[in-house]
C-alpha cells in the first residue's frame, strides 16, 4: 500500500471516530425508578437530576445513596455505548479515546 492510500484510509479512520465520538457525546443517557430521574450526555455532562419522591428528602443517607447508584448507571451506559462503538477503532488503545 502506498503512503497516500494509507494516508487517505488514516483520514477515513480518524472521520469516522470523529463522527462516532459526536454522536455519543450528543446522546442523553437516562436512570430513572419511582424516587429519581438522572440524564447525562454521552459527554458525561448531567443535564438532569429530579427528585421524584419527596419523602426520600427526609432519609439524607438513602437519598446519596439513590443519586449515587443513578449517575453510576448512567456512567456505565456511556462507558457501555463507547466500548461498543468506538472500541473497533481503539483495537486495544486501551483508553486512548
């Protein structure tokens, strides 16, 4: 292969994780149950987070407890998405991106 082909298909490469890293960073991620909605970019920017009981104000530990295992979730969906979409361009970069 010549050095302007493998330019030209680096090009291609780096397009392509260019647009996959877009979309997910644009994506809205969402945890919810009875007591709590949290939404987070694919950027892991949280956009949202609504109490949807009150009376889980009134249990301060449960309530960290609640928002604690919400924003881990959404993070884990991120995490989930970018393996599954750009992991075929990273190719055991490990992180890199």
């Amino acid at each position: 292969m010549n050095m302007q082909a493998m330019m030209a298909q680096a090009r291609k490469l780096q397009r392509d994780i260019e647009k996959a890293t877009s979309e997910i960073n644009e994506s809205i991620f969402k945890y919810e149950n009875d007591n709590i909605l949290v939404e987070c970019l694919g950027s892991n920017e949280l956009k949202k987070i609504e109490i949807k009981n009150d009376a889980i104000l009134e249990d301060k530990d449960m309530l960290g407890d609640i928002i604690l295992v919400a924003v881990n979730d959404v993070i884990n969906q991120i995490n989930k998405v970018k393996e599954e979409k750009l992991g075929k361009y990273t190719n055991g970069l490990g992180g890199l991106f």
